[in-house]
C-alpha cells in the first residue's frame, strides 16, 4: 500500500513536520494528533515551500523514511539527492560525475545510507 505524505520545515521554529500537504495562499503540513478526549484532531503548520518533500514509500538501510531532497549514500559510495524525474524516484549526481541522472531502482533505496538532506546538510550535496 501507498502511503502518501510530506514534510516540511515550520516557518515559525524551523522544525520538521511530517503530514499532509496543502495549499492555500499559504503552505500547510496538516498533522493528527488526539486531543484529551481520545478523538483526533488535526493542527496546520506553516512551512516553508522550499523544504517541503514527498515520502517516496522507502526507507534506508537504517529503517528511516526517505523524502524526496534527502541525500544518500549507495552501497558503491555514491552520493546523490532523491528527485522525482518523470514519475518516478531517481538519484540526481553532482554536474561532472559520469551520470547526471540515474534510474535507480526503487526496491534497492534499502540498501542505501540515509545522510542527510539538502535543507539542513547543504555541505553533503554533491558537488
């Protein structure tokens, strides 16, 4: 099954929210949460529309949830940066490396170390 979120930076303290997307003059990461009453309840958080990714439905080696703008590490120590080219999930490469773009099959992102992500480690973007 499909899980379908996003996440994004909260333009107020900077923290990460995990939820869904929405748009209305404003961007939105909608996230549940149960209120003392035991229902659920839903709170918006504004974030910045740069930062905002999609779960792309794998998780590293590590068990974590890749987004789209993480930066990971192939098993062959390639590092490159989780885009969505044509509709579907794929590695783009620093300009210069002998691949700018590679198709890499979505059942090996398990494979792959999850090392950060082009918002809050730029310095790991490859070059």
């Amino acid at each position: 099954m499909i899980t379908v979120k996003f996440r994004g930076k909260t333009i107020d303290d900077g923290l990460w929210v995990c939820g869904t997307y929405a748009v209305k003059n404003l961007h939105w990461i909608v996230t549940p949460f149960k209120g003392g009453d035991g229902k659920t309840y839903y709170r918006n958080h504004e974030v910045d529309p740069e930062t905002v990714g999609q779960y792309i439905n794998y998780k590293s080696k590590s068990d974590i949830e890749i987004y789209t703008d993480d930066i990971i590490k192939r098993p062959n120590g390639e590092i490159g940066v989780v885009i969505v080219d044509q509709a579907c999930y794929t590695l783009k490469y620093p300009f210069g490396s002998k691949h700018d773009y590679i198709s890499w099959p979505s059942e090996y992102f398990d494979e792959c170390d999850l090392i950060g992500n082009k918002h809050d480690t730029p310095e790991l973007m490859p070059k």
